[in-house]
C-alpha cells in the first residue's frame, strides 16, 4: 500500500514538473529574445543573450503609436470591469430575491444559457447588430463585454446569494434601510471574494481577448488593442521576431500582475458560488 501511494506521489511531481516546464518554457524563450538583436536571435533562438540589449523597448516605445494601444487596451478593461462590478451582482441580487417568480426565473435561466452557447455561433450575428446600431467603437465593445460577462456572473452570484440567510437583510430593513441600502451595505460586502473572483477573470479576458477586437475595431488604426496590434505586426515586421516578443511580453505583464494579485481569491469565490440552493 505504501509503495502504491509513493507511486502515485512520483508520477504526480513528474506530472506537475512536466506542467511546470511547459508553462515556463515558452515565457523563457520570449523573455530572453526580447534582449536580443535580429541578428543574435537568428543564430541562437534558445540561447541567454549576451548582453541586455533594450533596443527592442526603446523602438517599441518611441514608434508605432504603441502607447495608444495600450491606453485603448487599458480603458476598455477599466471601464469593462467597473460596468461588471456595478451590474452583475445587482442583477443576481434582484434575481435571487425573487427567485420564486417565474419572470425573475425564466430571465435566470435565459442568461446561463449564454454559457452554453459556443461564441462561434453567435460571432457572425453579434458582428452584424454591432454593425447596425454603429456599435464599432471600443464603447461598442465594452458594451458587449458588460453583455457577455452576465452568464458567468449571474450562475456564481444568484445561488450564493440565496444561501444568505434572509435574517440579516431583515435586521438592516428594521434599523431603517431601504432595498438598495440593504443591497450596498449588507449583501454587496458579502460577496467580496466572489467579486474579486469575477474581476480578476473578466480583467484577464478583456485584456487578452482577440476575436471580438477584431471583428469590431479593426476597421481603423485608431481603435486598435494591444491583441490587435500584434496581430498586425508581421505586416509591419515580417521577420523581426524580436520586436514582436518584446510587444507581447510587454502586454503579458500587466495583467500577470493583477493575475498574481487576485489568483488566491479565484478559488474561495469559486468555491462560495458552488453552494446548494
């Protein structure tokens, strides 16, 4: 039994080894390039550089309108995640509280829909109204994060919620609040693990996410997110390998930030929004 369970400890540290190397791996080898010259990188691609060499993030600094890049990537997620934050548990409160009326419920369950629908699906007809209503702008596009972050807000607020006991809210209506007082200062608090879970998910999403960037704002320089302008580098240096991992570590690094800084709320919020209603 013993040499059972010392078994199955060796292949899980190999298996997490095994992870590790292949999280690690590809960071390594973009971090390294970023230091080096066209030239040295094409003679070794895997090795250490031979010397710091920050040309690549003085050029990717000074030219390219790179800086607006960043401020259209960091606005769009600032102002997406504050809509999130204002939206998503005030919809699941209202829906929680009044679960047991069929309109609150039929909108319940028509927003968890959402997270089985595969966003191919709805990719051409999102494009398409976006298109009608002049939505092709980055307030378009936070306007459909806001949207498309109810389903998975809604399914970890609603059930969470209604495990509250009711007592509580009772209490606050009895010293004198009204509906939203009750919402702001008893239950909004109750959810901050749950909140910061969805923050730090929404926040890595709307930083990294491609597809509806391009569907929506690549019809002008102007509008164009980090993903963006890295998609559209190789038209601009086609073989200049160096550049294009300095902009994409310098877009990874941020949002690795607010990664490390939320990931230990991620499980207990994940955790708290699995309780049985």
């Amino acid at each position: 039994m013993k040499k059972e369970a010392l078994g199955w400890r060796i292949a899980r540290d190999v298996l997490i080894l095994l992870g590790f190397f292949m999280i690690l791996a590809p960071m390594y080898l973009v971090v390294v390039n970023t230091f080096k010259s066209l030239d040295e990188a094409g003679k070794n691609f895997f090795s250490l550089p031979q010397s710091l060499d920050f040309s690549n993030y003085v050029e990717l600094f000074t030219k390219n309108n790179y800086w607006v890049y960043v401020r259209n990537s960091a606005m769009i997620s600032i102002v997406g995640i504050v809509l999130v934050v204002l939206v998503n548990p005030a919809v699941s409160y209202a829906i929680s509280r009044n679960f047991k009326r069929a309109y609150y419920k039929t909108v319940y369950y028509l927003i968890i829909m959402g997270l089985f629908v595969p966003f191919q699906v709805i990719m051409l007809p999102l494009t398409k109204i976006m298109t009608e209503m002049n939505l092709l702008s980055p307030f378009g596009l936070i306007i459909l994060y806001t949207a498309l972050s109810l389903s998975k807000g809604v399914f970890m607020f609603v059930n969470y919620i209604r495990s509250l006991p009711l007592e509580i809210e009772e209490a606050a209506r009895i010293d004198g609040c009204n509906t939203f007082q009750v919402y702001n200062r008893v239950v909004l608090p109750l959810l901050g693990p749950m909140l910061a879970t969805l923050v730090v998910m929404d926040a890595l999403w709307f930083w990294n996410d491609f597809m509806l960037p391009l569907l929506l704002l690549n019809k002008s320089r102007e509008y164009w997110t980090l993903p963006l302008f890295q998609y559209n580098f190789k038209t601009e240096y086609s073989f200049n390998y160096t550049m294009a991992f300095t902009a994409y570590f310098m877009s990874m690094f941020p949002i690795i930030a607010v990664y490390c800084f939320g990931q230990k709320y991620i499980i207990s919020g994940l955790t708290a929004g699995a309780v049985k209603s």
